[in-house]
C-alpha cells in the first residue's frame, strides 16, 4: 500500500433506500442489515407518530388497546407506528434516537416518516426541528399519503387543513433545521384518463411548490386488509396492477408536480416501494420488483431519483424478510432477497465513487452525506483469490470499508475486520488489481454542532492505516492431495 488516493462518493443514478421498521414489522439492527445486503443505502426509513393531545399518548396504541376490536390497520385512536419520543419534553436517549444513530454511524442518512396530529403547534414542531439538527442531512416526511383517508390527521382535518399544515412545517422546520430536507408524499396522478391532473389538487398545489422533494407511494400490489383478513380471489381488500402502468403513473405524477411548480425540476422519489406478496405469491413478488427496476435502467430514467424498498422484514409479505411467527428477532428470506441484492449492485443503483488524485497522511476526511463524502482508496494487488484477506486496527475509528463490491463496518471498538466475505461470491482466479475504500461517517451518529459548519458536515482526520494481512495460501498445506 505504497500510494493513497483521495476519492469523493456521490450520487447514484438512481438512489435506493430501504424502510426498516413501521406498524408491520420491528426495527433491525443496521449490522444485520449490512450483512445481509452487502453495500449500505443511500437512507433507511423510519416510521413514527406524533399525537401528543390524545390520553394513550405516548404509548404504541395497538398496545394499550390490545383489546380494541378493529377491522382493519387503521381503526384505532391514532396509528399504530411507534411513538416519536422526541419534541418538547422528550427524550433523546429513547429508541427512535438510537436509531437514528446506528443508521447515520453506519454510513446512510435517516429518513423520518411522523404521522402526526394537525393541531400539534408551531413550537412542537420546532422542538421536532431541533432534534434532527445533530442528524445531518434528515429527510423528513409529514403526514405522508396525504391524499387518502385511512390515517388519522386525515380524520381529524380536512385535506386543506392536512395540506396547509405542511406547509407551514416547512418553514418552521426550515428555520430550525435547515440540513432537513422535507419529502411531500402524496397521491399524485392516480388516473390517466384524468388528463393529468393529480388527486386533490386544488389543495395540494402549494405543497407541491413548498416542499424539497416530492414523492408517491406506489405498490404494484398491495393487500391494505392486513393482519385483519387474508387475500383471496375475488375479495376487496387487495389489488394489482401492471408494472407499467405504475411507472406510468409515477412518471406523469412528477411531470404534473413539474407542472404546478412553473416547469421547476425537484428529486422525484418513491418513498414506499414494492408489490405485496400476499397478493402475487413470492415468486412474481420478486420478478414484479425486478420489472419496475428494469424499465427505470433501460429508460434511462434521471427524472426519478429514488426508491425506497418497503421495507426489510416485515409480519406479512412485504419484506425481504418474513418475521419469523415464533421469534421476533428473526427472519425468514424471501425470493425477493436475492432479487434485490442484484438490483442494489446494478451500476444503476449504486453510488458514483470518483478519484481526484494522490494524497499522504495524515488526511482530514469529511462526511456530509450518503451521497457527498471523501474517504480514501488503497491500491491492492492479488496474484490470485487469497485464503485470508482481514484489517488489524490501533485505533477507534469509525468507518466504512469496500472491497470487491462488498462492505463492512468497523465501529470504534473493533480491532479487526475479516475482508473475506468479498471473495465469498465474488470470487475470480488469476492476478486481480483492486482498490480498498474507506469512508470515515460520524461514530456516535450525530454531527459536532459546535463546529462552524458542524449542522451540515462531520470531519474525522484519519492519521494511519490499518495493517492488512493478505495470505494466497492456507495456513498450513491440504495433507489430502
């Protein structure tokens, strides 16, 4: 490892994200996820809600209300996500924060979803604002599928009422939280034969117009009577639809939002994605994801600029994983794994990493988000597929590693990471020239405020390199051949 090169992660050509946790399914630990996918995410969606009026609160309503008989997700007093524990008087050590954390630490950023109450005051959404300044860059999404009838803000106001408030969230939290970039999630065009015109517009036109980044929540499939009733032929609780005609959709969603907004071009994202596999089965659940993320490829699609699969491991069949029924901790993988493994390691899909010449330590590196940091690359030389491939650490650094198209975790406590799980399936035979990658994001996941720029930006000076142990043998000779 004679030269280091300075190297700059940016955007993907289209970004993936990935929701972990929501009223369907508990979240999983980041290091899990990594192993099981290979590469992080751009963001890691989280699910929540925020009604701080009502007498449940702040308690999960399903269980406080064990007893409730519901028909279905949504019948009870407030959505049943989990509680947001933060804002005025909350509590900054509690789970959401903590996840917070393990994602950001882990090299992606955070989107937050909070369903929440459209009385909740200015100043509560200020104390809100307030606590994602450490975050970094945070997408947050209020009151999303604002257009429908099932949650609860839209029970309790009107879709002006609904619209008007995240209007003014946006500039509340602007003022407070201006690394926050806020995700509108609405209908859009859901008729084609509509002429173009988007569901609710008339109250939703200057949300289009307010928000960062406008989004739809499209399903190919989807059975909404979950956990109440199962999905059969002939029943009302479940649909589907042609993958085109949701890409159809969603294309001219953005075009009409591109509309209403002067011709103004803002990130086009699909914050829920997926098609529910108790509807399709497991099989054409999968081939259905492939399909849609086929035709954004061959289309070249730059218009649209994420997806977000919904979501890891869920109860039913809308995850890469099916919660196993007698254990919570653990999943059960679905088809749709190894589908969308191949999908997030597409050129497409994955981050641009550009080199921008030689350096020497001791290198201050810096960490703005998923999709803007420096890290550095070591040249490696393989004269063949090596035995053992591992990293011995000194320090406490926190960083992420590539290699091979694999990544891998170090935290600040870990003295050594074994490498070769890049061989595993990436295997090859003959000399081989790789670069080793190291990205340096926040250890405790949050930013340091007191630094000049410390809302927007972490730094970490790496002073030495790992020692890197590289053996093309096994430690002793087979006595079987």
């Amino acid at each position: 490892m004679d030269k280091i090169f300075k190297i700059t992660m940016g955007k993907a050509k289209c970004a993936v994200d990935l929701g972990d946790g929501s009223e369907r399914g508990e979240y999983v630990d980041q290091d899990y996820i990594l192993n099981r996918l290979g590469r992080p995410h751009r963001s890691i969606s989280l699910m929540y809600c925020y009604y701080p009026f009502d007498e449940q609160w702040p308690a999960r309503i399903s269980e406080v209300m064990k007893d409730f008989e519901i028909t279905n997700q949504w019948d009870y007093p407030y959505d049943d996500y989990f509680p947001y524990t933060g804002g005025i008087g909350g509590d900054r050590s509690s789970e959401v924060f903590r996840q917070m954390r393990d994602i950001r630490r882990h090299g992606q950023d955070v989107t937050l979803t909070i369903t929440m109450d459209t009385k909740v005051t200015d100043d509560m959404l200020a104390a809100i604002a307030d606590d994602l300044r450490p975050f970094g860059r945070v997408f947050l999404r209020i009151n999303h599928e604002a257009t429908g009838n099932w949650f609860n803000f839209n029970k309790r106001a009107s879709y002006q009422e609904v619209a008007d408030f995240y209007c003014n969230a946006v500039k509340i939290v602007k003022a407070h939280a201006p690394n926050v970039k806020m995700i509108l999630c609405i209908g859009g065009v859901e008729d084609l034969a509509q002429g173009g015109v988007m569901v609710r517009e008339n109250e939703f036109t200057q949300a289009v117009r307010d928000t960062d980044i406008w989004s739809v929540d499209k399903y190919m499939a989807l059975h909404w009577g979950w956990p109440v009733d199962v999905a059969e032929t002939g029943g009302n609780s479940h649909n589907r639809h042609a993958v085109r005609d949701i890409y159809a959709l969603t294309k001219a969603s953005f075009e009409r939002f591109k509309y209403l907004c002067g011709g103004e071009v803002k990130p086009m994202v699909m914050s829920e994605f997926n098609a529910d596999g108790d509807v399709t089965g497991a099989f054409e659940q999968a081939e259905m994801v492939k399909i849609y993320c086929d035709i954004l490829r061959e289309e070249k699609a730059e218009w649209f600029t994420g997806l977000t699969f919904y979501q890891f491991r869920d109860r039913g069949r809308l995850g890469l994983e099916m919660q196993d029924p007698n254990n919570k901790n653990v999943g059960i993988e679905q088809p749709v794994m190894k589908t969308y493994r191949e999908i997030i390691n597409d050129e497409w899909f994955k981050p641009a990493i550009t080199e921008n010449g030689e350096i020497s330590l001791p290198v201050k590196l810096r960490w703005t988000s998923s999709e803007d940091a420096e890290g550095i690359a070591l040249p490696l030389h393989f004269d063949g597929c090596p035995h053992f491939c591992e990293l011995y650490f000194s320090d406490d650094s926190n960083l992420m590693i590539e290699l091979n198209g694999r990544w891998f975790y170090k935290s600040p406590e870990a003295k050594f990471i074994d490498l070769m799980p890049a061989f595993y399936e990436n295997t090859f035979t003959g000399e081989a020239d790789m670069t080793l990658k190291i990205f340096a994001p926040p250890a405790s996941g949050e930013n340091d405020l007191s630094a000049e720029d410390g809302i927007f930006n972490y730094y970490y000076t790496l002073e030495k390199l790992p020692d890197i142990r590289i053996r093309m043998s096994p430690v002793e000779p087979s006595r079987d051949r």
